[in-house]
C-alpha cells in the first residue's frame, strides 16, 4: 500500500508570488516489526537420541504442553530443521505406547 499523501497549504516567501501553494506532504510508511528469534542457550536446548537416517527422537514443550517428537530433519544452510515427516505424542499418548510395546516386539519378532 502506498504511503498516506496530505496536502498542507505553505505561504511562499519569493517576491514573485503572493499566494499560498498546496504541497503533498509524504508519510514515511511504518516499518514492519522484525521477529528476532532469541538465541538457544545449552539450558534451552531440547534431550534428543539419534535414531538413524537424519531421524531423531526429541522431548520438546510445544504450547506450553511438554511433548515427545519423532520426526526427519533436513539440512539447510548447514542448520538442521525439523522436516514433515514425522509424529509429535503427548505424554499420555507416549506412556500408552511404552505399556504396548512388548506386545509391539511379539508381532514384530513373529513376523521377522
């Protein structure tokens, strides 16, 4: 969006006129608001287990509310970013799996 133009009414002092003359007085258009993303200390940082393949398994709080993070990272610009592949469990979510997974290794082992 262009900048607001108001027009003002300004005497010219030059001998040559009398009048008064309209001029467009230009509005600097407001800056936009830069995000600054807050560096990460080592206290910040979230616990996370490699698990191969550029896939990791991290405890992170999204929301406020604490989750557990399996998912595949990217690298871009030598950073490594969370990708889309993947599934964020909440806790309850979590300790369910943990209670199934003998279960999970039996069907795993029957069918290996």
């Amino acid at each position: 969006m262009p900048p607001e133009k108001k027009k003002k009414k300004v005497s010219k002092s030059d001998s040559d006129s009398s009048g008064s003359e309209e001029v467009e007085d230009v509005k600097p258009a407001k800056e936009s608001k830069s995000t600054k993303k807050r560096p990460k200390d080592d206290d910040d940082e979230e616990p996370s287990w490699h698990l191969g393949n550029k896939r990791f398994a991290k405890v992170r709080s999204f929301r406020g509310k604490l989750m557990i993070d399996i998912r595949e990272f990217y690298e871009d610009n030598g950073e490594m970013k969370p990708g889309k592949k993947g599934i964020c469990l909440q806790v309850a979510q979590w300790k369910k799996l943990c209670e199934i997974m003998p279960e999970i290794e039996d069907a795993v082992k029957e069918r290996a």
